[in-house]
C-alpha cells in the first residue's frame, strides 16, 4: 500500500501562503489544496497566476486531479477552488463546519438569502472521515482554533496543518479572528503531535522571518522539540495566556473583509452586476484590534 505521497508546495510571497500539489504518482493522482486566487487590494484586480501555476506543474507531470481541498476559509486570500473546478472539473472539499463559518458571516455581511449549509462545495468532511487519494489513505482531523472549520488532512505520512503550527521558529498560529479560540488550537495541536514522529508536517503560511527563504516542511518531531511557542509555554494555561496576549497586539490581515465573502462561498467571485463589474461588499466597523 503506498504511504508516501509527493509532495509539492508553492509559495505565495504576496500572502505568505503555501499551496501544495499532493500525488500519489503510481496512480497519476494528486489533490490540490488551499490554491490562492490573486487579487490586488490596491486596484481591484484579480489574476489566477498562482492557480496556472498549480495547473501547469500538474499537466507537466501527467497527473489527474482528484480533489481540490480547502483546510479553512482563509482570512488573508482568495481561494482558487472554483476556478480550479472550471478548469479540471475536480470535485471541491472543506470541512463539515463550515456551516458554522458562513453562519457567522453570513450575518457580518447581511446576506439573508446566503444559503449557509456548505453547499458550495462537493465534500463536506466530518472530523474521523477517510477516503484514498490513488493507492494513499487520507484521514481528516477536524483541528479548530484558528477557525471553526480548520481541518488537517493527513495523507499517507504527510499531515498537512494549515494555520495550527508553523514552521518551529513561527510558532503557532492566531485566533483572535470570528469563532477563533487559544483553547482549541492548543488541543488540535496536542492531536497533530499526537501522530507518529516521522510524520511530515506541511504548513499553510511562512512569513519568512528575519529573512529566510520561505520553508514549509518539518515533523512532528521537529516541532515537538523545537517550536519556538510550545517550548516556551508547555501547558495549556501557560499557551492559552500567552497566545491572547500576542493575539491582542495584532492588527487584522487586510483582507479578511475581502476574503471571506469570497471564501466562504466555495472560492467564487461575487457575480457581475447589470453594468457587467463585480463587487466586494466591506462591512465598516465590525473587527477590532489595533489599527
């Protein structure tokens, strides 16, 4: 039975994203996950370079995309997965807990006619839930904290963590965003680190700190014995304290207005009005924190 996937990540230096390429390459399969649609927040404009990019390498290597998978809605992007959709006709995927997502933003925006039952994706998974990428089994883990939804897909011997762990010197992720909670991101990550040592970890985001190149593989090992957060504060009351302290002195990503309208609804754009032009909607004087 295969157990080692290939995988392959691309880093976003606008976003500090890392969207990743995952294949099982005896059966020509792969999946595509957290793919970022750009978009200018200056201009306006959007472009799919990023996703062209996912779909250039994959054409190269003859692969067939079986899933497109989202670990979250994203606060600091757009996601490609509708575009990615049109483009291979790919079955999309989130966790069963969007719902609660899009129910809180929902209201946010004022959408009373959004239908918020995760219809806008093909897959909704339930925490526990399997499937096979070719030959690789795939487990999903429902790992809330950053948000209400955040999965972990682990796939074959690589867990892919999203917005929990980053790389060991990042640390870990905020969760002072709507529905975010210190609490649980400290026991998603005891579950995370609760998978075999050699198990490789995969990031959602690295900001290239002190000015790096961006990495986004470790272990679970590695992050067991080096996360520079984990091992400054052990116990969960001493993580919990420290993660809202940290959290109170950051300012909101610019485009967490932006992005959740377009995210929680699959990854699509807002629909053309009469004049033919898209919209964002921007809800004023909702989120707080430093400016």
């Amino acid at each position: 039975m295969a157990r080692f996937p290939e995988v392959t990540g691309f880093h976003d230096p606008r976003t500090g994203s890392v969207q990743y390429v995952v294949a099982d390459p005896a059966a020509k399969a792969c999946a595509i996950i957290d793919p970022v649609h750009d978009f200018d927040e200056k201009s306006g404009r959007t472009a799919t370079r990023n996703a062209d990019r996912l779909l250039a390498f994959v054409a190269e290597r003859g692969y067939r995309v079986a899933l497109i998978l989202d670990t979250h809605p994203h606060a600091d992007h757009f996601s490609a997965a509708a575009y990615l959709k049109a483009k291979t006709g790919a079955p999309t995927a989130i966790g069963a807990r969007v719902t609660e997502v899009q129910a809180l933003w929902k209201d946010f925006y004022n959408w009373p006619d959004f239908p918020a039952d995760g219809s806008q994706w093909d897959r909704l998974f339930a925490d526990g839930e399997r499937f096979k990428l070719g030959e690789i089994d795939v487990a999903v883990m429902h790992s809330p904290g950053h948000t209400l939804a955040s999965v972990t897909y682990v796939i074959g011997d690589a867990a892919f963590i999203h917005d929990t762990l980053f790389m060991p010197d990042s640390g870990t992720a905020r969760c002072d965003f709507p529905g975010g909670s210190a609490r649980a991101l400290w026991r998603s990550i005891q579950a995370i680190l609760s998978l075999p040592d050699d198990t490789r970890v995969f990031t959602g985001h690295d900001y290239e700190p002190d000015g790096r190149p961006a990495r986004w593989e470790s272990t679970v090992a590695e992050q067991k014995a080096s996360n520079v957060h984990l091992t400054r504060y052990p116990t969960e009351a001493a993580f919990v304290a420290a993660r809202e302290a940290r959290d109170g002195t950051l300012p909101m990503p610019k485009l967490i207005l932006h992005a959740l309208q377009v995210n929680t609804n699959g990854g699509r754009l807002p629909e053309p009005e009469a004049n033919g032009r898209r919209y964002l909607k921007i809800p004023l004087d909702l989120l707080g924190g430093p400016w």
